[in-house]
C-alpha cells in the first residue's frame, strides 16, 4: 500500500493504514471526526468524501496533530499553518536572493568587460 496523496486513500487503503498502525476503528475513525459505524462502511467499500480524505492523510499519514476542539488545540493547528506560511515565504526570498546575486555578478562581469 503507497499512499502519495489523499486520492490515494479509499475504503481498503484506509482499513489496511488502520491495522497497520494497530488502531480500533473508533480510534482511527474518532481522530477524522467520523463514528465507528461511518468508518466501518467506508471499510466496507463505500466512497470516502474527499474532506475525510483529507484528514486521514494529515492524521494518520503525515502524522500531523490537529486538534480544534480545545483553545490550545486550535492555537497550535493555527500556528503550524502560520508555520508553513512562513517557510513557503522563507523559500521565495531564497529564491529572490539568488535571481539578486545573479543578477550582481552578471554587472560585475559587464563592468569588468568595460573596463578593459
């Protein structure tokens, strides 16, 4: 089982990750906000609504801890996006630096070709 992105996840993907991590289905399904029952017929071979999906890819394949039931949950959740916002920033200034250092020894090569 290879799972790349959330299209990848249906209801036997999503029972074979279950087992794999050792989880019940209501610990599994609980942690996507679905109860036991709704879990169990996605296992079953119903299709899994793209929203859910989603979740199960953040939750139990990225591993990632979303919790907005609580003020420190939903704080973290908020500040992990910010995080991310900020290293895709971080990225595009690498990449703006680069293009401005280019650009530098680019006139340096030109000023040096003057000159002579």
């Amino acid at each position: 089982m290879v799972i790349l992105t959330e299209k990848d996840i249906d209801g036997t993907c999503a029972r074979e990750l279950r087992k794999r991590l050792g989880m019940t289905q209501p610990d599994f399904w609980g942690a996507v906000g679905l109860t036991q029952s709704g879990g169990c017929r996605y296992e079953k071979g119903g299709s899994i609504p793209r929203p859910y999906r989603i979740l199960i890819f953040l939750v139990h394949v990225a591993r990632l801890t979303i919790d907005v039931t609580s003020k420190e949950g939903a704080g973290a959740t908020i500040a992990l996006a910010e995080l991310q916002k900020d290293q895709a920033a971080a990225a595009g200034l690498s990449d703006a630096i680069q293009r401005v250092q280019k650009a530098q020894r680019a006139l340096a090569e030109a000023g040096a070709a003057l000159a002579t």
